[in-house]
C-alpha cells in the first residue's frame, strides 16, 4: 500500500472532506516547490482537489507523485508530515523569506531584537486556511499576504505597534493571524506595504 491509495477497506465512494481536500493540497503544493509539477499542473490539480465530491476523485490527483509518511487518522493517507508546522525565526538579525517556498499548515514566525520579513505571495499554502503565529519580542514582523486572502487576526500587543490592513479580500485562502508583540512591532498587509 502506498500514500497513493486509500487505506484497506476504505471506499472510494466516500465523500471527501475538507481536511481529506487539504491534505491533497499540501502534496500537490510541496511537488509544486519542489519542481515536480508546473504552475499551471499545480493550479488545474488544486482546482479539482477542492472540486473533488469523493475519495476516489482525489486518489488519481497525487497518483504520480513520489510516496509519502502514513498517518493512521487519515482516511485517504498522511500527506503532510512536514508540512503540518514551520518556524522561521530572527534573533538578533534580518531575515527575509520571499519567492516560492512551502508554508506549514500552521507556521510560527517569531522575532527576538531582529526583522523578519515574509512574503507570501509566491508561497505555497498547503490548504484553504492556514495559522501564523507571529510572535515578536523587541523586533519586528512584517508579512505580506496574497491579493485575494482572507485576514483573521486574533493576536494581541503589550507596549507594541500592531497593524493588520489591506484591501478587500477576495476568495484566497484564509489566513489565521495569531501570537504576540512585545515591545516590538508586527505589520500585515495585502497589496502595496503600508508607510507607517
């Protein structure tokens, strides 16, 4: 049995989930940063993973990519394994994380008296909501999220600056803000970067 393939003595028939959607998701996302599939392959898969009624739908979209861990509470197979959580963090220094690159399905970028800046519109998500986790202590966090994201912020400031802005969000994926600044600073935007 491989990641490809249902586990015995599920049906094919079964309707899909959501998380079973995401799961497809972050494969075809991690064969899209690692070079396995184009662009375009990866946009026209996307589309039928969250277009997929039923298990047997999402089966075949993975099916030539390279075999990957199990997780036993999945019903199709455990696509993510590393993609579940990602840490960027700067201590004591500018880091700057842009272009293609895979997010966790719950990433942490955390700044401890340096500047961390990511851009995540070439980034590849691994499903239709993602967390961060933007934890700042006397530093400063500035991301930029894609056109058409959906922005929930549900973090807090102690003696900090905190600015969640942009224009109007469209039907991106949504993107869950969370964590603290702490005399520090923590900007995210969509579009063209604030001035203040």
């Amino acid at each position: 049995m491989t990641s490809l393939t249902p586990f015995t003595g599920d049906d094919p028939a079964q309707r899909a989930s959501d998380a079973d959607r995401d799961r497809i998701a972050a494969v075809l996302g991690e064969a899209l940063a690692t070079g396995r599939l184009t662009s375009a392959e990866h946009a026209d898969r996307l589309d039928a993973a969250y277009s997929a009624v039923t298990l047997g739908d999402l089966v075949p979209l993975i099916k030539d990519l390279p075999e990957v861990s199990h997780s036993p509470s999945s019903p199709i197979a455990g696509f993510i394994t590393g993609a579940e959580n990602h840490l960027v963090s700067a201590v004591f220094s500018k880091v700057i994380r842009r272009g293609r690159w895979v997010a966790g399905r719950r990433t942490e970028l955390r700044s401890v008296f340096g500047a961390l800046i990511v851009n995540l519109g070439d980034a590849v998500l691994p499903g239709r909501e993602v967390t961060l986790e933007l934890n700042s202590f006397c530093g400063k966090i500035i991301v930029a999220v894609p056109p058409g994201a959906r922005v929930v912020d549900e973090g807090s400031a102690l003696f900090s600056k905190r600015s969640v802005t942009g224009g109007e969000p469209g039907e991106g994926p949504l993107i869950r803000i969370t964590g603290q600044a702490r005399f520090g600073k923590i900007v995210v935007y969509r579009g063209q970067r604030p001035t203040s």
